[in-house]
C-alpha cells in the first residue's frame, strides 16, 4: 500500500510538471508563433496574459463553487479540460482558436493544482505534506526551465509544432494515468467532513479586505509585473534586440531557468530567518537589476549578468508572503485559510497578466530595449508595497 501511494503522488508530481509546460511553452516560441499567425509579438503576449488573467480569476472561484462535489470527480472533470484544452492548442488552426485554448486552460490550471494538493497529506501523512507539496511546485517550476529553453532547440533543430505537441503528450499521460490511479471516496455526505464548507462569503471577504493582505497582493502584481514585462518577451528580446541565436537564447534560457529554482531556495531560506524583512530591499535591488538590463542597450554580453540577476531575484519574496498571508489568517480569519493558501497563485498570476500586458505596449510603442526601464520601476513600486504590508502585518501581530 505504502509503494501504491508513493506511485500515485509521483503521478501528482508529473502532473504538476505538466501545468508548467502548458502556461510556458508559448514563451520559447513566440516569435515562430507571431510569423505563423501573422501576429505581432505583443498580441502573441497575449497568450500569457490572458492565460494568467484567467487562471487568477478562475481559481479561487471555482474552490468555492465545487466544494460540495466529490474530489475524485472534480479531478477528473478538470483533467478532461485540461487535456481538450491543450488538444486545441496543438491543433490551432487560427490565432482566436489557440488564444480561446490558452483562457480555458488558464480557468482549469490553478484549480487543478488546488485539488492535486489536497490528496498529499492522504498520500504521505500530514507530517510530510509540506514537503510533498513543495516538491509538486517544484516541478512547475521546473517545468519553466524546460518549457522554454527547450523551446528554442526545437526552434532550432526541429519544428516548433512539437513543442505544443510536447505539452499536450505530457497531459495526456499525466491526466490518463491519475484517472486509473487516483484513490476514490465515497460522496460526501450533508453535514459530514467532506461537505461543502459553511463558511460564510462574508467571512471569506473579511479577510481580502485586510490591508496586509491587500498590500501583499500588490507586492506580486507589480513585482512579478515587473519581471514578467521583460521575461514576458524574452525569446525575442534575447534574438532580436540582443542578437543571440536561437540555439544560445536556449542555453542562456536554460542557465536562467536554474537560478529560478535556486530562488526558490532563496526564498525558503531568507523566510526562515529574516521573514518580511530584508524583502523592500531584494525588490529594490530587483529594480535596478532591471534598470541595468536597459542601460546595457543591445550589448548581449553586458547584459547577461542583469538577466541572471532578475532570475536570482524572481522568487526570492515568495515564501515570506506565504507566511504572512497565512499568519494574517490565522490571526484574524481562521476559517479564511484555505482563501489565504490560494492569494500567492492567485496573486502571482495576476502579476503574469500585468506585467505581460505593459511588456506588450512597451514593445508596441517605445521597443523591445525598453521593457527593462519599465519593469525596473513597476520593481520600485513593489518595494514600496512590500515596505507598507510588512508595516501592516506587524501592527496585526
């Protein structure tokens, strides 16, 4: 019984593995993406932002909504979608077919990644849960790193179909797989530990309206705004504004992927010693890593060590944000906690939308070297955020 459980979390593992490779894969194709629509690289942004939009909207919508229905149902209601989506994006046969994918893919995303959470503590025991699910963000993080530096080798050596095609082999398998695996249980039963919640939408809100919490959402909004108005356009800032071959924006991509994930370390670490702390002044320094990306013009060399930089500082204020939310719900919305674990993705992907849509008019209307100037002030904007919720938080503790 233990190997079965130990088999069907590593399933949950490929499956979030498999949510990183559908949001990203479009970023290390965008310019391929953009000839063979006949799009602009902007309106190809839009892939991701509305990708994100939706998945921030949908997601906690959707774990209020289906609360009462059983899990293993839910689960496979979301993987049906979840697969179709990424058929229709495969297949596209125009630009309003793969963008209208792309949104239904973004609504099921967030709340499937919900549910698949929710199976851990059963699978390997309350005291190893926060660890299991760290392991399944890791592989969407990871999932990053491949996504799109694989991209550009395919670009490359190949034909850029199969990256999509990749994406959607990876849910097939992942979605097929947790169906026949998946532990059942019974329905659940009116006034039993599986109904649906009690909790009051009241309730929910009290905690939204919290000013840590507000400041802590703007802290990703324009934090991974900023980040995500450069990395939004990143294949053809490296290729056409730096002049960097595919085959080079793939290892340089490859390389930035890596220090991603050792910002997630980052995070883990500085949250665990310093908590809100140090975090104004790593989103300060993450602007004027940005500021700097922008001062090195079109020197591709010059500019690789600011891009590193954004990479190391991209997660770095994760974790503490996390925490905060959550000790704000404790604190005072105890029955909001299942709201406060959903502000971080939420939050996050709200912060994807933003950024990639001020990438896009950057590009549109002032070029492609200046995205780091403005990413670099949307950086300042969070850092006074940061500064407010954490002065927030303290008068709360």
């Amino acid at each position: 019984m233990p190997r079965r459980r130990m088999f069907c979390y590593s399933l949950f593992v490929l499956l979030g593995f498999s949510l990183g490779c559908s949001e990203f894969v479009v970023i290390g194709i965008e310019p391929e993406l953009a000839e063979n629509y006949g799009r602009s690289v902007a309106q190809i942004g839009d892939l991701i932002s509305l990708f994100a939009l939706s998945y921030a909207i949908a997601t906690p919508l959707l774990s209020v909504l289906t609360g009462s229905i059983r899990r293993s149902t839910i689960l496979t209601v979301y993987l049906v979608i979840f697969v179709a989506s990424n058929i229709a994006s495969a297949f596209a046969p125009t630009f309003e077919v793969l963008l209208v994918s792309r949104i239904v893919m973004g609504a099921v995303s967030g709340a499937l990644l919900a549910v698949a959470t929710t199976y851990v503590p059963d699978l390997l025991g309350a005291e190893h849960s926060s660890m299991g699910i760290s392991v399944i963000y890791a592989a969407f993080s990871i999932a990053l790193v491949l996504a799109t530096s694989a991209g550009r080798f395919i670009v490359e050596y190949l034909n850029w179909h199969i990256a999509l095609d990749g994406a959607f082999v990876f849910a097939l398998i992942a979605a097929v797989l947790l169906v026949l695996f998946t532990p059942r249980e019974p329905a659940p039963r009116p006034g039993g530990q599986n109904s649906a919640p009690s909790h009051s939408l009241r309730e929910q809100i009290g905690l939204l309206k919290e000013p840590t919490i507000v400041f802590g959402v703007l802290i990703f909004t324009f934090g991974v705004g900023a980040v995500y108005t450069f990395y939004g356009y990143v294949a053809p800032y490296l290729e056409t504004y730096l002049g960097f071959a595919p085959t080079q924006s793939g290892i340089i991509l490859l390389v930035f992927g890596v220090i991603c994930i050792v910002s997630d370390l980052i995070s883990g670490v500085v949250d665990l010693r310093f908590g809100m702390k140090p975090i104004p002044g790593m989103l300060f320094a993450l602007g004027l890593a940005l500021v700097a990306l922008w001062a090195c013009g079109a020197d591709g060399m010059l500019a690789l060590a600011p891009i590193f930089l954004i990479a190391l500082l991209m997660y770095s204020f994760s974790i503490s944000c996390i925490t905060m939310f959550m000790d704000v719900a404790r604190t005072r919305h105890p029955r909001a906690l299942v709201l406060a674990a959903s502000i971080e993705p939420t939050s996050f992907n709200i912060g994807i939308a933003f950024g990639t849509m001020i990438g896009g008019l950057v590009v549109t209307n002032l070029g492609l070297g200046n995205v780091g100037l403005v990413g670099g002030i949307l950086a300042v904007l969070s850092c006074g955020c940061a500064a407010l919720a954490r002065h927030f938080w303290t008068r709360t503790k």
